[in-house]
C-alpha cells in the first residue's frame, strides 16, 4: 500500500514501500525491493574487487587495479592490461624455450637439447652443495677435484691391490706351511705317518708317534704304539720313599745309551748287572767236581760262573718286601723293565723347539739353526736339529738323535740306537723267551755318550724301568736268602737221590695209569666200548665231549654219555643217546631228547620219565613236587568252601535284610492305610497310623480335607519305618 500523493498521477514520484521479496529466477515476474537491489550490487561490488563498495545512492564505486605499474578505474582497462602482458609473456616464454631446460616426458628428466639431439652445454652453474642428503647440481669445477681425488684413490688402491695380492699369497704359503706342519712336521719335528693320529687326553701329557695314547694327567708316550694310561709306570708302580709324577710309556723298546744310575730313582744299564753279577760269584756256592755230587762250603777257591757252571736254587719264591730274595723270573723282569723309562721325560715341552724356524707352539718350542730333523722312516717322528728317524715307527729326540732301526726310540743329543731295534733273545738266567718291538737309546755307546735316568720311580711291572734302590735292595735280599738257603742245601741234596729214586718209581706208575685211564679202563671214569665207537669230538668252541661217540658241537656246549650229542649253543647231554639241539637246552637220560630253547627235557614223545626226590620249590621259578601240588589243591579246596561259605552267607543276610525291608515296606502300606478321612463337607482332618508286618513297623501320618461342596477330596500322607525307610503319597478325589 502506498501512503500520500496520487498513485496515478505520474507527475509525482511516489515510494513503494513494505514490497516483499520477489522471487530471483528466469522466470520470475515479482518486483524486487531495496534490499534485494542492495544484495546484488554489494556481491557485484566483491566480485569486481578492486576496492570498489557500494554507495549510500545504491550506485557501485570504480574499482582501482594496478596492471604492470599502471593504475586503471574498470574491467575493461584491466584485461586490455592483462592480454597484453600475457602476450609479452607468451613471447618471453617462447624465447626461453630455446636457451632454458625443459621436461622431457620420454627421458623422464630435463633435457638441454631442446629436441635437436645435440648435447648442449650448461654455463654459470653455481657449486652445489655436497651431502649425503643433498639435491643440488654440481659444477666443473666440483667433478674436477672429484677426478683429481679418484686419480689419487686410484693410485692407492692399485698399491692396496698389490699389497692385498702379496697378503693373499702370503695367507697360502701360510695355508701351506700350516698344511705341511700336519703332514710332513716343521724344522726339527717330522713325523712319517699315514696311520692313526696320536692322542694326549691328560692333562699336561704328551703324544708322541703314530697311534700313541697318553690319557693320564702329566703322562708321555713316546714311540709308535706307546700308551701311557697309568698314573705312574706300570699303571700301579710301587713307591719307596718317593712318588712318581706321571708315566713315560715307550712301548716296549729297549733303553740303550744309558749311563749308570747312581741315585735311587736313577735306571740301571745291563754293565751294572753285570758287575752285581760278577760280584756275585765270589759268594755263589759250587759243585767239588764235574759229576756235581758234592759241594763244600767256606772252601779256599771259587772258580768263576760260567752258562753251564753254575749251581741253582730252585723253588726260590717271587721276593715281594724290601729284605725279600728275588728268582730269576723277577730279575729277568728286572732286565725287560729298562725298556720302559719310569717318571717325566724332564722338560720334554722344553726340548721341542722352535716350530717353524722359532715359531714354536704351546708347550713345543726349539732354539737353534742347524739342519732341519728329517724323519723318513713309517710312521717316524724326529725331533730337535739334524735328528734323523728313518726306522718305521722310530722316534728320535735331541740334536743329533738317530733312530734307525724299526721301532727304536733315541732320546737326547747325540743319541743313537746303534742299528739295534726289535730284538728276540732268551733270558740268560731266566731261559724266558723275551721279544722287544724297539730299542730305547739315551746316548751313544760308540761314542762314549751316556745319560743317567734319574727320578726314576719304583718299578713295579714286568716292563717297568728299576732304579739303583731296587738293584740294590734286590741284590741285598738275594745275597741273604742264598746265605740263608745255602744251610739246608746238604739236607736236601741228600735227600735227592732217594726222592729220585722213588720219583721214578712214581713215574712208572703214573705212566701205567696213564694208559688206563686213556683207555678207559681205570680212574674214576671208566669206559667199556663194546661196540667199538669214535672217540669222542668236541668240534664246538669251548665245549667238551666224553663218552664213546659222544659228539659236541654247539659253542660251550657239553656231551657226556655214549652217542650223546650236544649241537645247540650252550646245550648239555647227559646220557647214552641223549640229544640236546636247541640253544640253552638240557637234555637228561638216556635217549633223551631237548629240541625247544632254554628247556630242560628228561625223556621224549612216548618215553617220558618221573622226577623224583624233588625238594619243595621256594623260589617262584622253583619246581614244585606232588606233596606242594597235593597240598596247594587242598588249600585251594580249602579256600573255595571257605569262599563259597562266605558268600553264601552274605547271600543270606542280603537276603534277609532285604526281607526286613519289604516287610517293614508292607508295614508303612499298612499304616498309611489306617489314616481316617474327614466326611462333612469342608471339614479338615490331621491323622496318625501305625502297622506291623513279619516284625517290622511302620508310623504313618497324613492331612485330608473335604471340599466346602463336598465334591473334593484331598490327602497328603507319610510314613516311616523301622528299617530307616521313608516314603510319602498324595491323592485327589472326585465324588458325585
């Protein structure tokens, strides 16, 4: 509505007011009013941006671009402005194409030859930075100094290059001679082996030669096959004042070179035997005359021992204390034992020196310059400088050292064996057979070059070393028992004749019996083989055969009876015709015949016998005899009419005790039964019941009710019994 004026009088502005909002679409018809006007020119004043708003008058203020450092007041001047610059631009842009770098989608990267192909250069590249994590491009001069620091890099790596190849080579020449060290040894240690290595398993011990065992802590085996396991020589050397340190175990060998002994624990050489020996034939007692019938005691002159000449005493007892005379047997071994060196060979670790010219290893070191040790010989071990061990399985030590013989072993400088290795001999006194596998030599004969072996302990095995203690309390002894002897020799001299005589008388007869009982004839065995059999056989190992034909065949199996047979492992016959087959089998009696394993048979199909007179078994594997058989079916009958009696006992109380509940049941039956019931319609009634049946009782109560129409009837019951059994009912009713 408008106020005042003529609204159709067009003369006269009028204002319309309070005009809504007309729709703003295409196809829209409704005035607009003021604020819609003002809405549209304020966004058209923001969009035109420029600083340009809206004035009071509704009107839009020119906005005010800066374009290239010129100012302009509308649109137009603007993009006239703009598609000028974007002109230049585009030209610009052209020309830089030409001189600048530019993607190259195909490369991937920036190219430089603008499509031509040609390699183009980039100038005033300024010097990038150079890091690990850095981006930057580096210039000519930057890659100049990297060349110059290549070339020098180049130069030390040709020189490391070299330096590598002679350390390469220099680790297979040590390759080599660590090689060579295994097999054919180092200077002054050489071994010439192909079979079993040496093995030292003791503490501090050592190994030396093929297939030598030193297992005992502080031990040496030295020599081919040498072992040394005990902890002292022999395994359990005897001590006297003194304890042995370890073994030295030489297999074996003789000890030649030895200088003589001087201290108790010092070895003794065969010329101090002999002298002892010598010694001894002033004091030895000795026949009158060459038919040895009479010998005269305390007798101005002794004529000296010769190997036919001497007189023996015989049936002398193996001395064992220190004021004990020793036989022949003991000093026999007394001989064989100065094979076997007793206590440490000293300082052996010292004595291997210098491995590898002065290299040396643990415990094995040498210190000199003269030849190389060379061991040619099998098996052959040289140590120390210029030993030569060219016998098989030979050990020479020390410089100078020389094995040559098989199996000997030369200790020492200057040591040799002279040639002598594995030797047989018969002892001298002993007329024991003896067989040594080498000779151990600590000095030179030839030359005059011997050795004391000191600290030698007590020996006391049959090829242990004895030292100058055990000579000469050996010596002492024996010259005591022979004075002690040499009193009862003219008593048993006279009583030789006639023991001889009757000895032959003995003879004589032990001959006849002896046929008697080759022939079965006589003894507690006798045989009568009528029927002209085979001597018995025992083919099998370890088995035994008696009995005309008797044959044993299985291994440690026994056939004992004529034509007995015993061809299972283990098996025994025992009987005429009796034949155990089966392994562990015992066959016993005549004909008898054990053909299943670990079996025992006394017969065979259709002739079995009786075993009588069997004591009563004990043991669970025991046999039992009739009496044990016949007594244990009693107890048996015994303890099943026990059992049965018993059970049936039980039986009847179960039976009676299930009669009482029955009955006592019966009894509740009977008492719940008794309950009254109310008859008045809605009356209630509690009632108590009691009954009796076959002496059990039972109490009964209950509640009843009768509906107030009379048509139901309820009842809730229980009872009791004196069986301590319980038991409840209900019931409904209906009545019409």
């Amino acid at each position: 509505m408008a106020d005042g004026g003529d609204a159709l009088n067009p003369g006269n502005a009028q204002v319309l007011n309070n005009v809504a909002n007309g729709a703003v679409n295409s196809r829209s018809l409704d005035a607009v009013n003021g604020s819609q006007l003002y809405g549209l020119a304020s966004s058209t004043a923001n969009a035109m941006g420029g600083g340009s708003t809206v004035n009071p008058d509704g009107s839009i203020s020119a906005p005010t671009y800066y374009v290239d450092g010129t100012t302009v007041n509308n649109v137009g001047d603007a993009i006239t402005h703009i598609d000028g610059r974007v002109t230049q631009n585009t030209t610009n842009i052209t020309s830089l194409q030409q001189d600048a770098l530019q993607w190259n989608d195909a490369l991937g990267a920036y190219d430089a030859s603008h499509g031509s192909g040609d390699a183009q250069k980039i100038t005033h590249v300024a010097a990038g930075d150079i890091s690990a994590d850095s981006t930057d491009a580096v210039n000519g001069s930057q890659l100049n100094a990297t060349n110059q620091q290549v070339d020098a890099n180049t130069n030390k790596i040709t020189n490391l290059d070299g330096r590598v190849t002679n350390v390469e080579g220099d680790v297979t020449n040590l390759d080599g001679r660590v090689t060579n060290i295994y097999d054919t040894g180092t200077k002054y240690f050489h071994a010439n082996s192909t079979g079993t290595d040496s093995i030292a398993s003791g503490v501090d011990s050592v190994a030396i030669g093929m297939g030598a065992i030193a297992s005992h802590d502080g031990s040496v085996a030295l020599g081919a096959g040498s072992i040394a396991g005990g902890s002292t020589l022999g395994h359990e050397a005897y001590l006297v004042g003194g304890t042995a340190t370890g073994e030295v175990n030489i297999g074996d060998r003789r000890v030649t070179g030895l200088s003589a002994g001087a201290d108790d624990t010092d070895a003794v050489n065969v010329a101090q035997l002999k002298a002892i020996t010598s010694g001894a034939v002033a004091d030895a007692v000795m026949y009158d005359n060459s038919s040895h019938d009479s010998i005269t005691l305390g007798g101005p002159t002794y004529n000296s021992l010769t190997k036919n000449g001497g007189t023996r005493i015989t049936n002398v007892a193996r001395g064992e204390n220190d004021s004990d005379a020793v036989n022949m047997s003991q000093l026999n071994e007394t001989n064989a034992q100065v094979s076997n060196i007793d206590g440490r060979v000293t300082n052996v670790e010292g004595s291997i020196t210098s491995i590898n010219n002065g290299g040396g290893i643990k415990y094995f070191h040498a210190n000199s310059t003269k030849a190389d040790s060379v061991a040619s010989g099998a098996d052959s071990v040289a140590v120390g400088p210029n030993a030569q061990s060219s016998g098989n399985g030979s050990v020479a030590m020390g410089e100078g050292a020389s094995a040559a013989a098989d199996g000997s072993v030369a200790l020492g400088q200057g040591a040799s064996d002279n040639g002598r290795g594995a030797e047989s001999y018969i002892g001298k006194y002993s007329n024991a057979a003896n067989a040594s596998v080498g000779t151990v030599s600590v000095g030179n004969a030839a030359t005059g070059e011997t050795r004391t072996l000191s600290n030698v302990a007590d020996g006391k095995q049959a090829t242990d070393a004895v030292n100058l203690r055990q000579l000469d309390g050996a010596v002492a002894e024996s010259k005591q028992y022979t004075d002690d002897s040499i009193q009862n020799v003219n008593t048993q001299v006279a009583n030789v004749t006639t023991n001889v005589s009757k000895l032959d008388n003995r003879v004589t007869n032990v001959e006849g019996d002896l046929s008697k009982v080759q022939n079965g004839t006589d003894g507690m065995f006798q045989v009568n083989n009528t029927s002209h059999l085979p001597k018995p056989k025992s083919t099998g190992a370890d088995s035994v055969a008696g009995g005309a034909g008797a044959e044993a065949v299985g291994a440690n199996s026994a056939a004992i009876g004529t034509r007995s047979r015993a061809s299972g492992q283990n098996a025994t016959a025992l009987g005429n015709g009796a034949k155990a087959g089966a392994d562990n089998s015992v066959a016993l009696g005549a004909n008898s015949t054990a053909d299943r394993a670990n079996s025992v048979s006394v017969g065979s199909a259709g002739n079995e016998r009786q075993i009588t007179n069997v004591a009563a078994g004990t043991a669970p594997s025991d046999a039992v005899n009739v009496s044990q058989l016949q007594q244990s079916m009693g107890d048996i009958s015994n303890q099943f009419y026990d059992y049965t009696d018993s059970r049936y006992n039980a039986l009847r109380h179960d039976l009676k005790k299930q009669d009482d509940i029955l009955s006592a049941g019966i009894a509740g039956a009977m008492a719940m039964a008794t309950l009254p019931q109310p008859y008045v319609p809605g009356a209630s009634m509690a009632a108590v019941g009691l009954g009796n049946y076959r002496g059990q009782g039972a109490l009964a109560v209950g509640v009843s009710r009768i509906s107030d129409n009379g048509k139901w009837v309820t009842k809730l019951q229980a009872t009791s019994s004196t069986q301590g059994d319980a038991g409840i009912a209900a019931g409904v009713g209906y009545q019409w």
